[in-house]
C-alpha cells in the first residue's frame, strides 16, 4: 500500500505536505509525517480505517468486557499493546493501532484461541487503558506469578522470609523491572510524589498529580511482592533493608526519558508493613525565573524590592508542596551575581544551582539548620537561605543572622502571611526581634490549571457565586470538562496564587504588642493587601482556573 497516497487521498494531508517530506529511510512515511508535526496520529488512523474499511474508536468510550479480557495472556496485551473490547459474532474485537503490524494479531490470535477483529485507536488510548483494567506492571507481575507458581509450592497465610532471601528477590530482573515500571508511570504523569500504602487486605498505590492522590490501577497480585518492592526501593536508596522498627530517609538518582529524576523516600512502619512516600522533583522541567511564576505586576515589583534589600528576613510561607522551594529558589536566582556571596542550609538540598554554595543538613552526626547557619556566618555571606524554620533555636539564628547584616530566606509553615509574626513569637522569639527584622511575609498555594484544549465558557447563575467575589454577574467564567489530553481531569498543570504582607510601622508595633493574627490580618487588608482568596478569584476571572478550583483550597476572608 503506497501510504502517503492514501494519507492525501482522504484529507490527512495534503499533496504539497507528501513533497516537502524528505527521504524518511526506514522511517514509515506516516510515522515520519506525525514526528514532523505534519500528521496527527488520529487524522492517520482514519484515513487507515477508511481506506482498508475498518472502524476507528475511542477506547475511552468503549465498555470493556472484563471477564473476556482476563481469558488473554497479559504478557501479550502488553507487548503488542492490543486491547480486546467485546465478542461480536463468534470473533473478538481488539483495538490496536497499527493496522499493519499483522505478526502481533496473528501471535495474540494464537495464544489466546480467538479469532480477532481489529479495529483502530490511538495508542497512547489503548496502553492507558490496557495499565487501567491489568494495572500498572501486569505483565511483569505475571511473570513473577508465573515463576512462584513453577515452584510448585504455594503458602497459604503470610509468607515470611529472612533478610537475605528477601534481598535476592528484590534484586530478582522482574521485581526491578516492576519497581521501573511503577516510577516510569509516575514521570509520565506528572506526578509529584508516589505513594505506597499497605492495607489489610492488599495494596494501594496512589500518585498525587496536580496536587491531588489519583489511586493508581494495579493487578491484585502486586501485594504479594510487596516486601520485595519495600526491599529494592530500600537498595535502590541505600537504606537498612533490616530495619523495619523505625523510619528511614534516602535518595534516589534517575535518568527517565533522558531527564534527571531526584526521589526523597521516606518509609515509615505502620500496622500492615512499611508504607512508603516517593518525593519526585524532576530537575530538567525546573525553571526558576520569577517573571515566571505569574505574580501580578504590583506583587512582583514589591517582592524584588524585598529580595533587593540589604538584610532583613523575608518568609514564604504554605503546605508541603505549596512551591515554596521554587519561588526561593527564583528569588536566588533573580539575585545571583558574582559580587553576592549566597550560601543555603537546606535538608535535602533540593536543587543545585551553580554560582551558590550548598549545604546539606545531617542531623545525625549534628549539622542542624541552627549548627550549620552558626558555621556559615563565618563564611562572609551577603544572603542566606534557610531551608525552613522548624524550631526555636534555628529562629533565634535566624534572627541574629539578619541582625548582624545579613539577608535571610527561608520557608515557614502557617496559614497565611499574618501568621508567620505569631508562628515566630510563638517558637520564643521576642515579638520586637520579629519586628524589626521580619521585612515580609509571600503566602502561596498552587492552584490547578484548567485544560486548553477541553475547558468550557459558561455564565454563572445569579446568586450562585460566592459572596466574597469581586464581580458578581461576570459575562463568562471557564469549568473543568476533562479529555484525552488532561486524562479526563480537566486540568493540567499549576500555577501559584499568592498573598503578600510587607511589614511597616504598624505592624511592628502590633508585632511588638502580641497582637494576634486575626489583629495583624485586619490590618493588612484595610491596607490593601490581597489575599489568597482574592488572588484565586483573580485567576478565575482570567479563566486560567475555574471556581471549584479557588473554593477548594482557600476560605474566606474575615476581616
């Protein structure tokens, strides 16, 4: 079949784009077509399905008949990415998407017995829904299934091996490849951290995306191999695989897809075994620019004054994963020049930025937050940056660092900007040491990003917004629909909102008083300062957020 001229014969493209293709050598000429952006992968497919008479499909739309597909070998669904769908008479419709690979059907036509009737799907469709009804690693748990079950021995009730027996199956070629296989899934969706969770009865992972846990399909099997994945995540890390009585911290390094992927693991005893939290921070898509992050022109210009400043404190304050790191991290690289010297105590160190020197705290053996920045002063810094403020005493150093002329960073975690002066007092600061060095507070959260391709305009209905929104009939706002492109969320991608308190006369004095945060807050807003809420219904308006999305993650404001 002369391809490219049945791409031009049914509309994929046109004669002209065929001509300008140069010689693609052993490069199929759709595949080249669709790696030069010329061809998209359905537009293709259609044309295939049109011209050899076969049905194009959306898998997704698709009801799968679950007791049909367990009847195929799931080592084969997963190699040649063929998904069956249904019976129809006497034969089984399968969705594939190259209707030129016959090898793959006539191979899965052969094991499993039934005869096929393909039809086309995107692939990228298919292999997603093929790891959501087998689960992530299918294949690769029914190899190990497969070699246990070879052994011709089966244990009823919990299987209990030594340490030694157990290091030899984590270290076994599948464990590892499912353990890959479960990190690779990961990147691919953006996750930001990965968590697996022993139960009762069985297993659950889950990987939060966009700030939210999605439960990640898996075959039921994987609990039995989760000793030997606790095991080769603890190699992998260079942990005690010995230790399972008390919590242990580690670091992985990774190359997935060409791009480095640092892992912080974290895994705690709990009542069924270990559970384990993986911390991806994908360092090729960190980009720390503070044009960047999306602060309103006012905002903006007020934060680089204050990173601008000769000493003080400056706080950036929220929840674990608010962004705090990036946007410190883009203030550091707002300022970075060779006549700054920027040194950072910081655990783990996160990111390494050249130009700045880098400490990694080791509480073991005495290198605290507060032991390194007495270490440092002596270093002859200009900005210090403080990975987080946890106790009193690394506050206390804090404080004597910015009052003997340098500027600090670091990162605290309150509610709002107005909190962090009563967080400090209350760590036994004295309220005047907070005020005359705290210069200001950046409260931030991340907000999830609507879809381009599938968000959806509407009117609100009247009396259906919040009553704290600043326009109350807006012509048009935008809500979450869900498609191919955001996994069917709505959203994709974050971006931050922010609250900004820059401390004057008034708020020392309050500081100095004990004032509470509700007092500090009152202050703040007669004097203009936009609040997180505000920000988010900001984002709203510019339709890069929908409404659900703010009311979600903030609260009203009470003045």
């Amino acid at each position: 079949m002369d391809i490219g001229n049945v791409l031009v014969r049914h509309g994929a493209i046109s004669r002209e784009q065929l001509q300008t293709l140069p010689a693609a050598g052993t490069t199929r000429i759709d595949r080249a077509l669709i790696d030069r952006g010329l061809l998209t992968e359905e537009a293709a497919l259609r044309a295939f399905a049109a011209e050899l008479g076969m049905k194009y499909v959306e898998v997704k739309k698709e009801q799968i008949d679950r007791e049909l597909l367990v009847q195929f070998p799931t080592t084969a669904v997963f190699k040649h990415s063929i998904l069956p769908l249904k019976r129809r008479n006497g034969s089984v419709v399968v969705a594939c998407s190259d209707p030129f690979n016959l090898e793959a059907l006539e191979e899965l036509s052969a094991v499993s017995g039934f005869h096929l009737e393909p039809v086309l799907a995107n692939r990228l469709e298919v292999v997603e829904m093929i790891k959501d009804q087998l689960g992530v690693g299918g294949d690769t748990l029914n190899e190990l299934v497969a070699q246990r079950a070879a052994d011709g021995i089966e244990l009823l009730g919990d299987e209990i091996r030594d340490d030694g027996d157990m290091e030899q199956m984590a270290e076994a070629a599948s464990v590892i490849k499912l353990v890959n296989e479960l990190l690779v899934e990961a990147c691919e969706q953006g996750a930001s951290d990965v968590h697996i969770e022993p139960q009762e009865r069985g297993l659950i992972i889950r990987y939060r995306v966009d700030g939210v846990l999605r439960v990640q399909p898996v075959p039921e099997s994987i609990s039995s191999f989760f000793a030997a994945i606790v095991t080769r995540l603890k190699i992998m890390s260079h942990l005690n695989i010995a230790e399972k009585r008390v919590p242990q911290d580690g670091r992985i390094k990774l190359k997935v897809s060409g791009r480095e992927i640092d892992v912080r693991v974290s895994i705690i005893p709990m009542i069924y075994g270990e559970g384990v939290v993986l911390r991806l921070l994908d360092k090729g898509r960190m980009v720390f620019n503070l044009a960047n992050m999306g602060m309103p022109p006012d905002l903006s210009k007020t934060f680089n004054d204050l990173i601008s400043l000769p000493h003080g404190i400056v706080l950036v304050t929220g929840p674990t994963g608010s962004g705090k790191s990036t946007t410190l991290y883009s203030a550091l690289s707002e300022i970075k020049d060779p006549s700054i010297k920027i040194i950072t105590v910081e655990d783990p160190v996160e990111y390494q930025m050249g130009g700045i020197s880098q400490i990694q705290v080791h509480s073991k053996v005495g290198l605290t937050f507060a032991a390194g920045l007495r270490s440092i002063l002596r270093h002859d810094p200009d900005v210090i940056l403080i990975g987080e403020i946890r106790d009193g005493e690394t506050a206390q150093s804090a404080i004597q660092a910015s009052l003997t002329g340098h500027l600090v960073f670091s990162t605290l975690h309150t509610n709002d900007a107005p909190g962090a002066f009563t967080r400090l007092v209350d760590m036994g600061v004295e309220p005047y040491l907070v005020a005359s060095t705290v210069e200001g507070v950046l409260a931030q959260r991340l907000v999830r990003v609507l879809c381009k391709k599938c968000k959806q305009p509407y009117t609100p209905e009247p009396g259906s917004l919040p009553e704290d929104f600043p326009i109350q009939n807006p012509e048009m706002l935008y809500r979450a629909v869900g498609c191919r492109e955001c996994r069917d969320t709505g959203y994709s991608g974050r971006k931050a909102i922010f609250e900004l308190l820059r401390t004057d006369h008034t708020i020392g004095k309050l500081c100095v008083a004990r004032a509470s945060t509700g007092e500090l807050r009152e202050y703040a807003l007669s004097q203009g300062m936009s609040t997180l809420r505000l920000s988010g219904f900001s984002r709203v308006l510019e339709g890069l957020t929908s409404l659900d999305e703010v009311l979600r993650i903030t609260k009203m404001d009470v003045s």
